[in-house]
C-alpha cells in the first residue's frame, strides 16, 4: 500500500481515492492527475486496509473503490463516513449493482455511487455534481415525492398542483421545478397537463449510462406554465419493472439540473422504490377520509420506516377533507387519534375545481385564483424564505474538473 500525495497550492482542488483496482487507479489518474489544478491523493489498497488512516484535509471530494460484498470493508466506511461527516462529500465505486448495498449507502449519507466501468466524464460530472456547495445556486434539487396509501387518492392532482407552487416560490417568481411521473404503467400527469409524454424506455432501458442532459432535453415535455414534464407514454396492458440503475439515473440527472423535483409515485413497490424514497427530501403519503384509507395509510407509514430506517420521514396528507357540522361521517379529531404525528394536514374537497382544471390541462389558480386547495398546499410543501448560505469550498470544482479531463 502507498499514498500518492503531491504538495498542494492554494488554488488547487484535492481529490482523494481508496482503491485496490490497478485499472481504476490508473482511469482515476488519467481523468485526474494531468491537471495542475488538481491535488490527486491516491491511497492504494482496500478502504478496510487504509480508509481509517486517511487524511480528507482540504479535499473536495473522496472517491471509495467498495468491494459490497465483503462486511468488513463496509464497516470501514461506515467508520470513514463516521469521521468525515457531511464534507467533502463521498463517493463509492462498486464493481455491481445491489439493491441492498444501495440502502446502506444511503442511509451512511454517502453522496452518490457508481457501478464499474465508470467513464471519465461520467466520474468528473459526478465529483462535480456532488461537490456542488449545498444552498449555492449550484445545489442540487429539493425532492418532493408523493406515494398514495390508496387507489384513487388525488396523488396526481396533489403532485402537479405542488410542483406549480413550488415553480412561483423563487426569490425573482420562478425556481425550476420538474415533474417526474413514474407510474410507467397508468402514469396520469401528461394526460392531467394535456401534453404528449415524450420519456422513450426502450431507448434508456438497454443503456442507461447513454442518459445525458442532451438526451434528457428531448425526452422533456414542456408546459406553457414552464414546468418541465418526464412521463412515458401509458402502457395499461404491460406490468414491466425496470432496473434500478435506469430510474436512479434518470433522477440523478433530473436533480442536478432542477431547483425541485415532484415526484408522482405509483402504488406498486417495486425494485427501485427504495431508492428513490431514500433519495427524497419530504415524502407525502396521500390518504383519504375513509376508515379503510387510514388504515392501509398507517399500514404505509410503518412499513416505510422498518424499511428505511432514518430515511425522510412520511408525513400524511389526507385528501378531499370534508366536515360539516352535525353531519355523520370521520371528523379531524378522528384523523389525529388514527394518524398521531404522522398528520401532516388536510387538502379540502372541491370536486368541480380539480376536475375543470383537469380537463383544460391548467393549474388550480388558473381556473380559479386563490382557491383553497392551493392555500392549503402551499402551507405544507411551499418552503419558507431563509437567507442564502455562504458558499462551500467545493464551489469552484465544477470549472476545475471540467479543464482536467479536456486535458
């Protein structure tokens, strides 16, 4: 084992990787090393063998070549992770895809991983993405998902009414926000927006690693409001599941690109499901007012915290809420006994609003302003104005890695 350490100046961007793979090491040297701009370390050997040894001081990214099978090397970098905290931001490089080491990932906060070969540029767009200071206007997208409990529940209508608000919520009016259907099967939200679906499966399916931002512009669809669309065309007769790695690419390439993302989730669990909910900054559970609704919701809420552990927490929106005085029927003191602090509110009933709106492919507030399902919505997803952080050291890492691989 040996540490490659060159000295470093005070301008220059530091790079450090673990790895015992001869070709990695000499890829990660090639993307890297030529550059002047860039303080490459190399600790050579397995992250169990170096990684508790490693300085990450003045770094701005850690690539981790991670052997998934071995616990030993995982625990390693449980312990690294332990140790550097939130900065710099870690990378991990498997030689395979699994779902399982993927939840394990997560839920140590590293950063983001990549599954061998690894290209160059796939690798400087990841330590640039990932290096990206958090709050800058470089961040990455906030993610808001939405999972119903129930068939039926408005998770659709919830969805692109959040991603609207969400699009007006900008310091100068607009933040660019994308919806991303992915319910492949009975997808609603190019029907609900009155645009063509334009995401083509069969042609990412087979290559995700051909997924870039040039081939993510042609797949978006575009309403006249400026949301930008990603739905595939229904196919009601086909239950497909898809790898992992293609959705996880396909929003890994989405967040880097958006102020927010909404997701519209299907209600099948599938493969990906995990991932996508671990990767999710504020996940809302859709409900209604039935008593069978509440209860697969609470069934819901518990599974998705046996699963994911310390992921985000599901908060329970329940929809088309309605309480007349002296009327029969789930009052809202009925909601909080069932759903306790899981309750995150309640979206009102207004039937002929969502369904005219629906109908001409526009937002609520078009049909008619200041309704108060939007009100209401906005109170729950629509964040509150905070001062802008300083920027992070890895600011300028973007500039930097870019002029190391044309080199």
């Amino acid at each position: 084992m040996r540490m490659t350490r060159p000295a470093t100046h005070g301008d220059r961007t530091g790079v450090a990787a673990i790895t015992a793979d001869t070709a990695f090491e000499h890829a990660v040297r090639t993307t890297f090393g030529a550059s002047s701009m860039i303080d490459l370390r190399i600790a050579s050997g397995t992250v169990g063998d170096v990684g508790d040894g490693l300085d990450v001081a003045g770094m701005s990214v850690v690539l981790i070549d991670l052997d998934g099978g071995r616990e030993d090397e995982i625990q390693a970098l449980e312990r690294l992770m332990s140790r550097v905290g939130t900065w710099p931001p870690v990378i991990v490089v498997t030689q395979t895809f699994d779902a399982e080491l993927a939840r394990r990932l997560m839920q140590m906060r590293v950063a983001d991983f990549l599954v061998k070969p690894v290209q160059p540029v796939e690798l400087v767009r990841t330590c640039a993405r990932v290096s990206r200071p958090s709050g800058s206007e470089s961040s990455e997208a906030q993610i808001y998902t939405f999972l119903p409990a129930v068939g039926g529940a408005g998770v659709t209508t919830l969805a692109i009414q959040t991603a609207m608000l969400l699009l007006d919520s900008g310091p100068r009016g607009r933040a660019s926000t994308c919806l991303v259907d992915l319910d492949f099967q009975h997808g609603a939200c190019a029907d609900y927006l009155d645009l063509e679906p334009r995401l083509d499966l069969k042609e990412i399916e087979p290559r995700p690693e051909r997924l870039d931002r040039q081939l993510l512009e042609i797949m978006l669809s575009h309403h006249a409001s400026g949301l930008a669309v990603i739905a595939a065309p229904n196919r009601p007769a086909e239950m497909r599941t898809f790898d992992p790695d293609m959705v996880t690419r396909l929003l890994d390439l989405v967040s880097s690109h958006f102020d927010y993302v909404v997701i519209d989730m299907p209600r099948t669990w599938f493969s990906w499901t995990d991932s996508v909910l671990l990767g999710t900054n504020r996940l809302f559970i859709v409900s209604e007012m039935t008593v069978p609704s509440l209860r697969h919701t609470r069934q819901l809420v518990a599974a998705i915290r046996e699963r994911l552990g310390d992921g985000p927490n599901p908060q329970v929106i329940v929809n088309r809420f309605e309480q007349r005085m002296f009327a029969p029927g789930l009052k809202k003191s009925d909601l909080e006994q069932a759903l306790g602090g899981d309750l995150a509110g309640t979206i009102p009933n207004d039937y002929r609003l969502v369904r005219e709106a629906i109908d001409r492919g526009v937002p609520l507030d078009e049909v008619k302003s200041g309704n108060a399902i939007s009100a209401q919505l906005r109170k729950l997803v629509v964040p509150q104005p905070a001062a802008r952080p300083q920027a992070a050291q890895g600011a300028g890492l973007v500039k930097k890695l870019s002029a190391a691989f044309a080199k």
